[in-house]
C-alpha cells in the first residue's frame, strides 16, 4: 500500500491521517489532550502529553494499514511558546495560542514606532498571542526560567526535537511568531532584542519542504519505522488550510473563521 500520512498537532487533539498517493483518505486517528487555565487569562497544555498523542496516533494509522508509510508531514497551531533546556526537557508548559498573560506587553508595545517596525517587518499583529509578547512576559516575571533556558520553541519544534534531536522551525510557524522577517526569511533582531534574545535560543530557519532524519533509532522502533523514512517539515495550520481549499494561484484569497478572532 502506497500511502502518506498527514499529522495535525491541534488545540484540544492530535490526528493522523493516512492518504493514499492518488488522495483518498485510508485511515484517521486521533488521541486528544486538555488545556489548563491555573490563572486567569492562561491558556497552558503538557508538551509530553502532545508529544506522546503523535506517537500514538501515527502508531495506530500504521497498525490500521498494515504497512509503513512512503512519507510523513506535520501541521500545527501557531503562536504556541515553551522553554526547554539543553536536553529538550520543557522548563515551561506549552502557552498556546489563547494564552492572554502578556496583554500588557501587546498593549504598551503596539503604537510605539517599535511596534509598527516590527508589524511591517513580520507581518505578525501586536496581540498576546504572539510568542513575541510572551517572551517579555516570560522575561520579566519568570526570570529565573528565562534566563536558564536554553531555547524557546512551539509544540512543533518541541516534538520534532524528539522524534530527531533538531531544533527547526519552518517559516510558516515562525512567521507567527512576531520574529521573523518576511522579507529576509530571517530572525527580526529589533523584535529578538524587544524580547531579550538572540537568534540562537530560537531554532534553525528552515522551508516547509525541508526533509528531516533520520528517526531517533528508540522512535522509529517504538513508530515501527524506518529511520530514513522522508518526514517533510511542513507548515502551519492556517497556511495548508489554503492549500486544502485550492487557493494555489497568485491572487486568490481564503478567509478563515475559526476558534478564535486575534485580528478582529
């Protein structure tokens, strides 16, 4: 069976789905996961618990075709933000994207000449969503993680780093980061330095066709894969729910309604 399989690391659940080469869908599979809101206005999940959903869900799209995958690919949410340390362990839970502790931050810093600089150069609204504005919240009021930190990532880089000890990020996540220049296709050192950073506690800037492996040889025994196996980088949630609706060609445009409203 010639198939490809398609994970989607969501808000509330992971899927993955199996596709044969000519589109038809063979499979789906799905492990979901809560969100925790300790304190108002924060939005947290467990890395480990999303990390372990992906296992999990490509585990049983593989038992349920009864053969290995030509290839894999990953979408995810955006403007989620932890930190980890040196060996990939999160310092922090997982802030994702309905996080609103840094509306401080987003407020004082969106008229300013700054931030109009760093709106224009990335593309990315002022809004507590943004791993921008977390990070100076991050900074200010858990200092003492922040400053031992050894990189802040998404859920997505948090799980690739797992399944192949790389830190990389595709440009389509990092364009909803508030940090990276659209124009450069690189890190906005104006935004890094609003956010108390450099470029190397971020991950590597990569394409979405970027081709990673191999597998960790104890993940591709527990995925029941081959290391090498072609896993594509792949993108955003929101950037391949366009490719999903056919806007493939200069000037056609895709409106999305969905859970939440940051541009309204």
């Amino acid at each position: 069976m010639n198939y490809l399989i398609a994970i989607d690391i969501g808000t509330s659940s992971t899927r993955s789905v199996a596709f044969s080469i000519e589109g038809q869908l063979l499979c789906s599979k799905s492990v979901s996961y809560p969100i925790q809101s300790p304190q108002p206005g924060w939005q947290e999940q467990d890395p480990q618990s999303i990390l372990d959903a992906v296992i999990k869900t490509v585990q049983k799209v593989v038992k349920s075709v009864g053969a290995a995958p030509l290839g894999i690919s990953l979408s995810a949410a955006m403007h989620s933000l932890l930190a980890v340390d040196e060996q990939g362990e999160a310092l922090t839970p997982c802030m994702i994207w309905a996080d609103n502790r840094s509306e401080g931050y987003a407020a004082q810093l969106k008229n300013t000449e700054l931030g109009k600089a760093i709106y224009k150069h990335t593309g990315t609204p002022i809004h507590p969503m943004s791993p921008l504005c977390k990070l100076a919240w991050l900074r200010d009021k858990q200092p003492e993680v922040f400053h031992k930190a050894y990189k802040f990532v998404g859920i997505k880089e948090y799980v690739l780093f797992h399944l192949f000890g790389q830190w990389r990020v595709d440009y389509s996540i990092a364009s909803a980061m508030g940090m990276f220049d659209k124009q450069t296709l690189d890190w906005y050192a104006p935004a890094l330095e609003f956010a108390g950073i450099t470029a190397a506690r971020l991950p590597e800037l990569v394409p979405p066709t970027f081709v990673l492996n191999p597998l960790k040889a104890a993940v591709a025994e527990e995925l029941g894969l081959n290391s090498q196996i072609p896993f594509i980088m792949g993108a955003s949630d929101g950037c391949l729910a366009n490719l999903g609706a056919l806007a493939l060609e200069k000037g056609e445009t895709v409106i999305t309604l969905g859970t939440s409203a940051p541009f309204a």
